[in-house]
C-alpha cells in the first residue's frame, strides 16, 4: 500500500484524515451531526463530567441539541428530551415515576397503548392504576393518595376528543405534591400551554405536527423542573433509546412551517366539521370548537386554536354503512396518525367509547392540507354510497 512523507499507509491516513470543519460554509438548515462515540479534548475531559458535555452518541450530538431547544422554546419548558416515538416518550415517563406499591391516576380518554403500557407492564411491576372519568376536573383529589406517583392527563383525548380541566386537575394534584404529566399532542405546544395550566411534564407525539409529513417517528418530553428533568432523563439514559440525527433534521425542516401548517388545518378542519354538523346522517361531530365535544367550555377558556383532527359519529347507521362510508373515500387513505399533509380516515370496530353501541359507528377523520371543497365533495359522495345501502 501507498505511503506518505510521514511512512502511514494509506488506509491509515483515509482514517485519521482531518476533518473539514466546514468553516465559511453557511446554511439555513441545521447540519446532519453523526456520531455513535464523540471524543474528548483529554483523559481529564472525559473524567469530569459536566453539563452540556457531549459524552456519548446517546447524549445527542448538535443535531438533536438543535431540535430540543427549538422544542422547548416553543412550549416554554427549560428541557426537552427526544425518544424515538410518541408512545416511547409516553412510556419513558410512566416507567421514570414508577414503583412498586405505587398508584397512578390515568383519563379512560386516553390514547389506548398509554393505558395498555399502564395496565399492562406497570400492574405487572406492582403499579396500581386507576382509571378516571376525563371529565373528573377538580374532583380528582378524591382519588389522590398518598402513594400517587403521578397523575397522567391526555386533553383532548384521543378519538373521543374530550377537553380536560388541567388547571383544576393541576392544582388538586400539587395541593399533595403530586405531579401531573399531560400527553400535548394535539395542540403541539401552540394551541395549550400546558405549563402555564399547571402541569410538571409536556408529552407529545412528534410524528404528528412537527414531522408533519407522515414519514417520521419521535416524541419529546418536556419539563421545567430540575428534578422531575434529571429523573427522566436518567431513565431514559439507561433504557439507552437513541433518535437519529436524521430524524431530528427532518422534525426541524418540519418545525419552520409547524405554525402556518396547524393554522391552515386547523382552520380546514373546522370548515368540514361544521358542514358534517348539518347533515342529517352524523348525530354528533366531536370537535374541541363545537358544542357536541365534551369538555367544549374548557376548550373556550383555555386553548387558542383546534387542530386538524375530529371524529363524527353515525348514530342511526348500521356498522356497515360505517364501513362502506369509509371504503368510498378517495382523498382520505385509511390509516393510523395524524398531523401530515394527508388526509385520512379511521374506525375502530371494538370501540367502547363513547359509549359500546356507539364507538364502532365512530369514524376519526384527520384533515390535511388539500383543499376543504374537494374534501367536502369526496366525503359527500361517500355518505350518498353509504346512505344506499
Ligand atoms: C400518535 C399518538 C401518540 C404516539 O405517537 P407515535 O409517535 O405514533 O408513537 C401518542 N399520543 C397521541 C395522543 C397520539 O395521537
């Protein structure tokens, strides 16, 4: 093999090759920062350990520095920890406040693996959960204990869109020094400020509005306190789950039109439900901004826009009719999620709620970003289909 003046080999040099720093190159993105292991200056640099430090490749490189700042700006939280999904975060932060002999307090509207991770893996672990009405507000001190570890609170909840009173539930928890963890999906830290409303830990999906697109996974947890931030993260570090700086890129892209993205939905999604309100086939439209949706009061009060996801509800159709009306769509393809730039459409056949007769004639639209007069035809032709038969 080759040499060069210093006598290394060529396989060598293609290895120690020093770095182009990148120095008088400036681009509008964030660079795509890799690295499994980040070095240090010195043995006594790696012996002292010390805030912001890069370590390891789990501690994130300034890739995923870049994106948990630009998160926690936008929910005025002081840290933000990426997972590789919603549920991860969801799950990381149950499993860093759990103990055994323990109880935690969770909303039967909440996103059906939360309760399945609650009622699965944390009763398994000795974690009693106990499930309560979203609609409890205030009235959830009579369910603290003094083994509470955590209230966990989902508003709107999924599906069933109920709007939960945080601050009433907030104050009720921290009367007993309880803290409450809230899943901020739906108002992606625009439409909810859920730490002005009380609670310690911001969960959300950010598959949904910030990936924005339908071709991304990650969740953030967000807090304020120092405590609550270093229990978390500490679970986090030693279930050693890694976000790919790829993935952060794409979250950041997704970040610069978050705002106008969920305005413009927010806005469509409203236009559709109003005009599914008038039509005589859905006996209910539960949307946060329209009266039919529990919790609407609450929303008025404390949220500043609705998002683009809504469900309707066919009380006087059979399941059929549900499913033939959801088959005849052609702009809305039929599947899990929410947040991108499609729209889309799902029904459960095993909901139980609102209630078990009406869950499976519950159909949960998402609206994106096509124009809501298309939509509107396309969801008119699939009710004249399923009216038929
Ligand atoms: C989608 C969703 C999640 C889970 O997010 P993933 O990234 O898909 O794991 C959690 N909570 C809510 C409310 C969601 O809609």
């Amino acid at each position: 093999m080759a040499s060069d003046s210093k006598g290394q080999s060529l396989s060598t040099r293609l290895i120690h090759a020093k770095k182009n720093d990148g120095a008088g190159f400036e681009s509008l993105s964030m660079p795509t920062y890799r690295g499994s292991t980040t070095v240090f200056a010195s043995v006594e640099d790696m012996d002292s350990p010390h805030p912001g430090q890069y370590r390891y490749g789990l501690s994130g490189t300034p890739t995923h520095r870049e994106l948990s700042a630009r998160l926690a700006e936008i929910e005025g939280a002081s840290d933000v920890i990426l997972t590789p999904s919603g549920l991860a975060a969801i799950s990381l932060v149950m499993l860093a406040f759990a103990k055994t002999g323990g109880h935690m307090l969770l909303p039967a509207s909440a996103y059906y693996p939360t309760l399945a991770f609650a009622d699965g893996k944390l009763r398994e672990l000795g974690v009693e959960i106990e499930v309560y009405d979203p609609a409890i507000g205030g009235g959830i001190a009579d369910l603290i204990r003094d083994n509470t570890l955590l209230i966990w609170t989902e508003s709107p909840g999924s599906i069933t869109m109920e709007v939960q009173d945080i601050p009433a539930i907030s104050a009720a928890a921290h009367a007993r020094s309880v803290p409450v963890a809230i899943d901020n999906t739906y108002g992606a830290g625009l439409l909810f400020d859920a730490f002005a409303a009380g609670v310690d830990i911001s969960v959300q999906a950010l598959t949904k509005y910030q990936g924005g697109h339908s071709d991304v996974l990650m969740g953030s947890v967000a807090s304020r306190d120092p405590a609550i931030t270093a229990k978390i993260a500490r679970a986090n570090y030693l279930l050693g789950m890694g976000v790919s700086p790829d993935d952060c890129q794409l979250v950041l892209r997704g970040l610069k039109t978050l705002d106008l993205r969920l305005r413009h939905m927010g806005e469509s999604a409203l236009t559709v439900a109003k005009w599914l309100q008038d039509r005589p086939e859905v006996t209910a439209v539960l949307h946060p901004a329209l009266p039919d949706c529990a919790g609407h009061d609450i929303w008025k009060r404390d949220w500043t826009g609705s998002a683009s996801i809504f469900s309707i509800i066919f009380g006087n159709w059979s399941r059929e009719q549900v499913v033939r009306f959801v088959d005849a769509l052609t702009l809305f393809p039929i599947g899990f999620s929410w947040g991108g730039a499609h729209s889309l459409v799902c029904t459960y056949k095993d909901l139980p709620r609102p209630t078990p007769e009406l869950g499976p004639l519950l159909v949960r639209l998402n609206i994106g970003l096509e124009d809501p007069a298309d939509l509107i035809a396309d969801i008119e032709q699939a009710l004249t289909q399923a009216s038929s038969l």
